[in-house]
C-alpha cells in the first residue's frame, strides 16, 4: 500500500507534508529523511510497542544507521519532565548528533513529548510524526506545538517546533479503543463548524460509517482536517491571529477538563461539550439560528460525545477555570464563537452571559 494524499504545510519557518494513506511503512523507510539520518530514535509507548511490533519491526527493516528506542509509560500522566529526560539520556548516550531523526510513534502524548525532545536536544533535531490516534492525526500531528505538563498548568512547558513530516497511517486507527475514536472526532466536528459546512453536513449523514471505523470515512474526515489545519497554520504560525480559531470549544472545554480532573473526561469529549457551549452562546449573542445548536447537539451527540455539563462541574468553578485559562488575558473571557455553521470569530464575552449559558445546559 501507498500514500494516497500528499497535503503541503506551508509555514515561514519551514515546508512539510502531511502523507494520508494505508500500510505506509515502506514509504516512511524509503523517505529522504529517513535515509539521511545519523541515528533514528524511536520514541512511543508500552501500549503501541506491543500493538504494533510488526509495523516497527517493518519499518527499521533495512535501515543501517543504529536505532535507539525509547518506550515511554502510557497515559497523559507521563507527559512528564521524567519522560522527557529519559528521552534525552537515550540519545546523549547512544551519542546522537545533529543529523539523527526523532520518530513520534503514537497519540497526541508522545507526539508532543517527542516533538519536544526534538525541540531542545542540541538546540533543534528533526523529527516526524507517526500519529496512532485520530486526535493526533486531525489535530496534534500538524502544526508543530510540542510540550509537557507542568503540576501546575497542562502543556505549560514547551516549544514550537515543526515536524519534518507525518505520515497518518489509516491502518493504525483500527485498534483504537471507541471512546478514543469519538475523542479524535470532536476535533473533526470542530473544524467542520469552524471552517467547513460540507464537512459538517457530511458529519450529520455519515457519523454511523465514522463510529464503525469505515477506512474511506476515516481517510475523508482526515484529509479534509489536515487541510483546514494546515491552511490556518500556514497563516499564523505562532498563534497570534487566526489560529485562534482552532480553540472552538476550547475555553469551555478546557475549563470542564479541569474541575472534573484530568482523566475524568478526555479531552475530546469536553471539547464536545465545549462546542455545543460555544454554539449556544454564539445564539445568545444573536450570531446563529436555535436550529442549527440543535443541529451541532445532534451531531455532538451522534458522535457519543457528552453534550450536557454534569452536575459535577459547578458553575463557578468553571468560570474561575476559565478566567485562569492562559488565553484569557486580564480577566476578559475571549470566546471562539459562530457567525454561521462553518464560519468562526472571535469575541470578548461578559462573564454573565457564559454562566447563563452553562446554567442553562445542565
Ligand atoms: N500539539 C498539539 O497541537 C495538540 C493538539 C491537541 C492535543 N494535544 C495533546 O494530545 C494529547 C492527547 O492525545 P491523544 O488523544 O492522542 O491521547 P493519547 O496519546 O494518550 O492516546 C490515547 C490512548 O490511546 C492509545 N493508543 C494510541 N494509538 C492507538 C492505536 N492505534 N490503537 C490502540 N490504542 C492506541 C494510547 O496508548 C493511549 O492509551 C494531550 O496531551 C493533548 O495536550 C496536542
Ligand atoms: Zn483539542
């Protein structure tokens, strides 16, 4: 099998492609980059090492440089300094240099922590990503955020670094656990809602075919991701204008994550919830029509993504997670809302209307 879709990140910074298809091992090991480098370090995690030994064992099958390996512990917990020094002592003594390629295997996890590694080993070394999840093949994989967490604050250890380039492999999506596949497709529902009304209509009639892990639903609605991504990307690399509008559900989402405690619901399912928050308050703010947040609650839900904010998550609580949020500077609540289906912008929110909003979804 074969790339099908080769998509361009255009940046200032740099140029890299984002390569859709099936079974692409052989395409990665014949690569440029992977022919060029030192040393080839491998970094995924103790539950894709067991998965998919023949898919790695495939891929270093005719590579001659040394390849070093590093299995991090699974789960968000070890975005962690731990997981980011033991990647760092693989390399200094297996002594990498400048030339050797870091390969993120996995979720948006390990593609974060790798891609950080790569950031700050020897002040920059390249690095491609292989994305498991579909969170990380719509979402993480593009764009070049890397980080680790910090007790006190998710991600607030980091650095932009970009990928040489990603190779999303629709194979590696079909182990994935449900609840992780719906996760990845709140990601898709919001690019649909902020960029794309075809994709969201298509979201609306074909959910069922996503759910079932259809390879031809996977590949469009990821395709159609990396495009919207890619495109807003090429626009502001470092977030400080349009990227922004990649946080739909984002402020409402993020602040749900936090009072319920990390692990209580995965990202993607507070986003979820997050977007059919930010679409009501786009209504209240006379932007959008009641049908169609009935319309984006419906397609939420069909995804088995919660649409209701549990009892839970107290109100006030969610508003002091949101007012600390590292995007709401000076106390204003910056929101991502819709001026149509497919069509976002920013907006400052009194803090009133955001309470109604939560109170009333309960
Ligand atoms: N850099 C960015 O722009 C960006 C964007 C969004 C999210 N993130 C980060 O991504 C992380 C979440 O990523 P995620 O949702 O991919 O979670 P994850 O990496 O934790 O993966 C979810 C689970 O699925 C397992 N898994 C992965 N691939 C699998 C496969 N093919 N088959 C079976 N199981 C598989 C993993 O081992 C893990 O247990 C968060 O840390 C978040 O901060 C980063
Ligand atoms: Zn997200």
């Amino acid at each position: 099998m074969s790339v099908l879709y080769e998509i361009p990140v255009e940046l200032h910074s740099s140029r890299y492609r984002v390569m859709l298809g099936s079974e692409l091992s052989t395409s990665i090991q014949s690569s440029e980059l992977f022919q060029a480098a030192s040393q080839i370090i491998l970094v995924t995690n103790s539950t894709l090492e067991v998965l998919y030994s023949p898919f790695i064992e495939l891929l270093f099958k005719e590579v001659t440089q040394a390849v070093v390996r590093v299995t991090l512990a699974d789960g968000e917990h070890y975005k962690t300094w731990a997981s980011l020094d033991k990647i760092h002592s693989a390399m200094l003594a297996a002594k990498c240099d400048r030339n050797c390629l870091v390969l993120a295997f996995g979720g948006g996890v390990v593609g974060d922590i790798a891609g950080f590694a790569a950031a700050t080993y020897m002040r920059g070394v390249k690095f491609v990503q292989i994305p498991t999840t579909l969170l990380a093949q719509v979402d993480s994989s593009v764009g070049g955020k890397t980080a680790i967490n910090h007790p006190l604050g998710k991600n607030m250890i980091g650095a932009f670094h970009q990928p040489s380039a990603v190779y999303a492999d629709m194979a590696l999506l079909q182990t994935l656990p449900k609840r992780e596949l719906s996760a990845g497709i709140a990601e898709v529902i919001k690019h649909g809602l902020l960029a794309d009304r075809a994709l969201f209509d298509w979201l609306h009639l074909n959910m069922s075919a996503l759910l079932a892990f259809n390879p031809t639903a996977l590949l469009h609605v990821v395709k159609r991701s990396v495009e919207i991504k890619a495109k807003i990307v090429g626009e502001d690399e470092t977030e400080t204008g349009v990227r922004a509008l990649l946080n739909l559900g984002h402020t409402f989402g993020h602040a749900l994550e936090a009072v319920l405690g990390y692990g209580s619901w995965l990202h993607g399912e507070a986003v979820g919830c997050g977007l059919v928050l930010a679409g009501k308050l786009s209504q209240r703010l006379g932007m959008i029509h009641p049908t169609q947040v009935q319309k984006i609650e419906e397609v939420v839900a069909s995804a088995h993504l919660p649409v209701r904010v549990p009892a839970e998550a107290p109100t006030q609580a969610l508003l002091e997670a949101m007012l600390h949020d590292k995007k709401n500077q000076q106390g204003q609540l910056r929101f991502v809302v819709l001026e149509a289906l497919g069509k976002a912008t920013v907006q400052t929110v009194p803090l009133a209307l955001a309470k109604e909003v939560i109170d009333k979804s309960r």
